[in-house]
C-alpha cells in the first residue's frame, strides 16, 4: 500500500468525523469542555476500535460453532456486534471524560458519548477505507467517504447520543444512573443493530431512503440537547 492511499484514507476516513465534532461542541460553546479531554476522549475512541473487532469476531465465531448463522442469527449477531460497539465507546468515555471533576452539568454526557463515537467511526472509516482504496482505486474510496460520512458516522454519531441523553437525564438523580446507562445501552443498540440490518438488506440500493429516518432524528437530537441544557438542580 502507497503512503498516498495511506494518507489518503486518513483525511477522508477522520475529516468528516471531526466536521461533525466541530458542529456539535457549539451545542456547548457557553461552557466549553477542556481540549485536552476533548483530544483524549477522542482517542479513546479510536483505540477502543480494536476491542470491538475481537469481540465481533469471538461472536461471530461463537454463532458459527453452534450453527446460529441463520436469518434469525444474523439480526443477533448484528445486536451483539452494535452492543459490543456501543459499550466500547461508552466506556471509553467514562475512563477518560465521565469520571473526572470536569463532568459537571448534563450536557457533558452527551459532548462526551459523542466525541468517543466520532473517534470510533474516524478509525473505522480509515480502516474501512484503506481496504477500498487498496482494492478500487481512489475514485471508489471517495465515494465510500462520502457513504460514511452521511451512514456509519451518523449511526455512531446518534447510538452514542442516545447514551449520552440517558446519562444527562439522570445528572441529579445519582440513583438512577446505572439503570439509565443499562437502557441507553440498550436502545442505542437496537438503533444501531436496524441501521446494519436494513443497509445490509438492501445490498447498497435505497441508502438515501433508509437514511431519512436517521436524518430525522438528527434533528431530535438537536431538540434533546436544547432539553439537557434548562436541566437544574431542584
């Protein structure tokens, strides 16, 4: 592989991701997160990729042996794989962001989960596109880029989010919390297990349609942070 499709694949794999990081940390621009631990959190994401690819392959390998590769096992084994993601990136940003002095107010959740699933989908797109672009060409890793930009970082992207909100939710209400984190977890999972199941049932046709929905909820999430910050203390 050429140092051009290497660089190549890094600029347009971890460009889109922090477009989107950048859109989003303005949600939080009257009390902005330190940049260190915005960076670190980031990473963190990045390199909890690498957990997420053993756990997939030990489930795939799991279903394989006890003959589950089936219709009813590949939407499972599509929710272990969304779970594994999920809770990659949520503990990546609980190690690094969540447990520090500077978690204090509820939007902080979300800024957090969503930077650990930027720095997620930025590996992953690299990885992805390497592979493309080594196989096709440049022209087809751009139109991959542009695939991921608007499919497999948006899923991240919202999953991520909708632990976030979770979290935020239940800032002052400490009790709540591990219950929150266990239903967050749980409907990003479902959230994110749909989305691969119906773009690998449509075989690459549809995309557009299949991603309306999570468009649409591009916008909730813009509403759901307007809601986590009038979140006071009682």
């Amino acid at each position: 592989m050429s140092y051009g499709s290497l660089l190549f694949s890094l600029i347009v794999g971890i460009l889109p991701p922090l477009l989107w990081l950048w859109f989003w940390l303005k949600e939080d621009r009257l009390h902005p997160e330190p940049r260190r631990l915005l960076i670190l959190t980031f990473f963190a994401g990045m390199a909890v990729v690498a957990v997420a690819l053993v756990l997939e392959q030990a489930t795939h390998y799991v279903f394989e042996k006890l003959g589950l590769l089936t219709a009813l096992g590949g939407f499972l084994i599509l929710f272990f794989w969304a779970l594994a993601e999920e809770s990659m990136k949520y503990m990546a940003a609980k190690k690094v962001a969540l447990s520090k002095k500077d978690f204090d107010e509820p939007i902080d959740a979300l800024i957090y989960l969503i930077t650990a699933a930027l720095g997620f989908a930025a590996l992953e797109n690299v990885i992805f596109l390497v592979d493309i672009v080594t196989g096709y060409g440049f022209s087809a890793g751009f139109m991959t880029g542009n695939l991921r930009f608007v499919g497999a970082t948006l899923i991240h992207l919202l999953s991520s989010a909708t632990v976030g909100a979770s979290i935020a939710f239940c800032f002052f209400h400490k009790e709540s919390h591990r219950k929150n984190v266990i239903w967050g977890l749980f409907f990003a999972t479902i959230l994110h297990a749909l989305f691969n199941f119906f773009i690998i049932r449509s075989d690459g046709n549809n995309v557009v349609q299949i991603l309306l929905p999570f468009w649409f909820l591009i916008i909730v999430l813009l509403f759901v942070f307007e809601k986590v910050k009038k979140i006071k203390k009682k």
